[in-house]
C-alpha cells in the first residue's frame, strides 16, 4: 500500500437529491446508525454533463494509487456513486439520468456560499433539490478488505434554487384517509367565517363580572359600591371644588392648619 495522496477537484453543477450539510447525522445507508455523526451531499449530475469525465479520472486515479494490487477492480470496491438509472434507483425523485455521488466528512464543510460568494449561515437557504457544486478531495480508504476511496466533502456553493425534493414519507402517503372533525365546542361562534375562542361564561349560578364603565359611555372599572348598612367614605375634597380631603378644622380657639395640597405627582394614583 502506498502512501495516501488526496485528488482535489470541482464537481460539474448538479442537484442535491440529499443531504446534512448544517447539522451532521448519525444515519447511514439504509437506516444504519453510524459510530461518529457525519456531515454528507449526495449530488445528481447529468450524464453528459462537461466535467463529469474529469471527476470520474479522479476516483480512478485515487483508486489506483490507493490500491496498485488491483483491489480496485474488485466487484465490492466502493466508487460513492452510482447510476440514477438502475432499477432500485430511477424511481427515486431527481436520480434518473444522473450519476449520484456521495460525498462525507466528519467535519462541518469549511465553506457554504452563494453564487456570489457571499457565506450563506441560514441552513434553509439549501434545500434537497437545490442546484450546487462542491469542492471534494478523494483518496484510497486504505482497507484492502474492504476496498473503496473516501470521496471528502470540503465546499459547497449554491448555484440555483430548484424543485424542492422531500425526503422521507410522503404526507400525502400518510395522512390519505380522510379525517371527520370532531363536534365543536359549545358557544363556538367565528367571525365572519373565522375560527375563534367561544365566549367565557360565568360558573353555573354565579353572577358574571359586570362590564367595566368608563366615563362617557366607554366601557370601565364599576363604580364602588360600599357593603350594604355601612356608610361610604366621604368624598376626597382637594381646594377649587376640586375631589380631595375635607379642610382640616383646628381645635376651638386655635388657627386652623391650611388645606392639604397633595403633590402633583400622586394626583394620578399609587405609583408601581
């Protein structure tokens, strides 16, 4: 086994059919849980498409290197790519006519940017179905046994947005049957159409909260009313007529005190 020489290049623009280029996952092929999460693309380019020779010398030239025995023609050598037109992968959305590489890392991609270069942090900014290109190298895995090359995730740029794909169960798979809505709840009334919270009614055999009186026919805090049998309190009197405490009386044969005058600041309540 030689020493491991990395293949740096560029792929042609192709569409992201999957992928976790954000967030990392522990998910392999099949469901398959992995030891250390990874961060992964999986590219359909075209066939055809200019580029896509080159890409192809770079795995060869790796496997090559990686494997001078001739392990790299073996059946179970693993290329990461595969033909979108083979029958356990045509049906899948945006792999027909495409050859799909997979590209991982341990590490998160050290560059995500936009067409004009510009670093893109919103992880909704690409989506599967996207159109992207990225920056890989690719190297001999070193494992006669299991002989393959490990095709590194290194930079993606967003080339164009495209047709959303989904990954996973389809919605509209799942939730097929129709659905019956329950019965409304009592005194549920929408406006105009609209869904809305039914009115709180008052416990059974106890009066509701009368409604809040502003002057001026405005709606408000109800008037005071005092337990019936005791007197209210007086009025506050404050001078010009105006409501406030009555003016103190001194005792007989003494000066009486002026009228208190509160300070402005407490003529409009209790402070919080």
């Amino acid at each position: 086994m030689t020493e491991k020489k990395y293949i740096d290049g560029v792929t042609p623009v192709g569409r992201m059919v999957s992928g976790a280029i954000f967030v990392p996952t522990d998910k392999g092929y099949q469901g398959k849980t992995l030891d250390r999460p990874v961060y992964y693309a999986q590219l359909a380019i075209p066939k055809g498409s200019p580029g896509l020779q080159e890409l192809f010398n770079n795995l060869t030239a790796a496997a090559h290197q990686g494997f001078p025995n001739g392990e790299h023609a073996r059946q179970d050598f693993s290329w990461k790519f595969k033909d979108g037109d083979a029958a356990d992968n045509v049906q899948k959305q945006g792999w027909a006519g495409c050859y799909v590489f997979t590209f991982r890392s341990q590490f998160a991609p050290s560059a995500i940017v936009d067409a004009n270069f510009q670093q893109i942090v919103d992880p909704n900014r690409i989506k599967p179905g996207y159109q992207v290109r990225i920056s890989y190298s690719v190297v001999g895995n070193g494992e006669p046994s299991k002989p393959g090359i490990y095709l590194n995730l290194q930079m993606i740029q967003l080339v164009s947005e495209d047709e959303i794909i989904v990954t996973g169960p389809d919605p509209k798979q799942v939730f097929a049957g129709a659905a019956a809505p329950l019965p409304q709840s009592p005194g549920y009334a929408a406006p105009q159409g609209q869904p809305a919270q039914p009115a709180y009614p008052a416990p059974q055999g106890q009066p509701g909260q009368p409604a809040y009186q502003t002057p001026q026919g405005q709606p408000g805090q109800p008037a005071y009313q005092t337990p019936q049998g005791q007197p209210g309190q007086p009025a506050y009197q404050t001078p010009q007529g105006q409501p406030g405490q009555p003016a103190y009386q001194a005792p007989q044969g003494q000066p009486a005190q002026p009228a208190y005058a509160p300070d402005p600041q407490f003529l409009n309540g209790p402070q919080q």
